[in-house]
C-alpha cells in the first residue's frame, strides 16, 4: 500500500528556504516533512485530538477584553434626520 505524500502550499523548507517544496504525510501515527530540495526530514508524532491547544496571544482573552462593556453598534439611516 501507497502513502500519498502531498506537497504544501506556501511553506518555506527550515534548511534550504526553498518555497513549495517540502510535502507531508502521515504513516502509523507520525506525521512526516521532508524537502525535495535538500536533506530536511522532520517526523513528529501525531497527538490525541483531547490535547489543549497552546496558548498564544491570539487565542487568549486579554484581562482589559474581560472587564470590557459590550455594546451593540447602531448604523444610521441616512435617509432619517437625526435628533
């Protein structure tokens, strides 16, 4: 049996900084990176779907964001004179 072993897009090799040559694949739960380019082979395991995600400042709530009022936003008619 074949893995298919797919190119991605827009990824940079870490080695040789050669664009859209390095492909992946999965095999008995490792993932594999390698660059067609050069040498670069990276295989990390897979992890259990159950796993927390890293924190990064994208995905936290900043303590001012917490404490803040929501207020809905209104769009003014243009038509209507305001008051």
């Amino acid at each position: 049996m074949s893995t298919v072993k797919r190119f991605i897009a827009g990824v940079i090799c870490p080695r040789c900084a050669a664009m859209d040559r390095v492909r992946a694949w999965e095999q008995n739960g490792i993932r594999y990176r390698e660059c067609v380019s050069c040498d670069f082979f990276e295989q990390l395991p897979i992890e259990d779907e159950s796993s927390s995600e890293l924190t990064t400042r994208v995905n936290q709530i900043r303590d001012e964001q917490k404490n803040q009022d929501v207020q809905p936003v209104r769009i003014l008619d243009p038509g209507k004179p305001r008051t």
